[in-house]
C-alpha cells in the first residue's frame, strides 16, 4: 500500500512558482504511475498532469502545458510538481494520486495542499 502526503502549497502572486512535493509511503512507490489532481471551489476535480513509474512518459492538461513539469524522484520516494507562470485560475487544492498500473484508476490519493494565486 502507498500512501501519500502533499506539501509546498501556498499563497503566491499571479506570474510567480510554486513546488509542490507528494511523498510517499511503501516499497512499491517506483511502481506506481503518479499524478497531480486540482480542485477549484465549486468544481469537479480535474487533471493535471501525470508520470509514469519510470519517468518515461508525462503527460499534462492543454492548461497547464508549457508551465508546469512534473518529475518524480524513486530513490526519495517522492513526485514533484513544478509550477510556473502562475495564473489565478490556477487556484484550488492539488492532489497527488497514485495507480499500480496504466490499466488501473488512481486509487490511492493524498489529504491535498492548498494553491491560491493572487492577481
């Protein structure tokens, strides 16, 4: 079993960065695809990007294409999402989201860590 603990959430100014950091629990965490979720107040909660177990494949939401990166570090157990360019529609809880396979759901997510970007 994995489970997972967000943190780097903050308040920070429109154009500025964030890191986001997801640590995980467990041995199996190297197989695990990775993803980063984010809820905005009144909305579904929505993708935005993704990392295999091997770092070999990401993927990301148009939204956010060209202004996040998301990396994962299996040595320290730990995803990463590097945000930047920071808009205020970015605003919401983010997530990380774990699934043992590319045929599975994410089934194992985190407590969330709160984004706000200030115009």
């Amino acid at each position: 079993q994995v489970q997972l603990v967000e943190s780097g959430g903050g308040l920070v100014q429109a154009g500025g960065s964030l890191r986001l950091s997801c640590q995980a629990s467990g041995r199996t965490f190297s197989t695990y695809d990775m993803a980063w979720f984010r809820q905005a107040p009144g909305k579904e909660r929505e993708f935005v990007g993704a990392v295999n177990w091997s770092s070999r494949s990401t993927s990301y939401a148009d939204s956010v294409k060209g202004r996040f990166t998301i990396s994962r570090d299996n040595g320290k157990n730990t995803v990463y999402l590097q945000m930047n360019s920071l808009k205020p529609e970015d605003t919401g809880v983010y997530y990380c989201a774990a699934r043992p396979g590319f045929l599975s759901g994410y089934d194992r997510w985190g407590q969330g860590t709160q984004v706000t970007v200030s115009s």
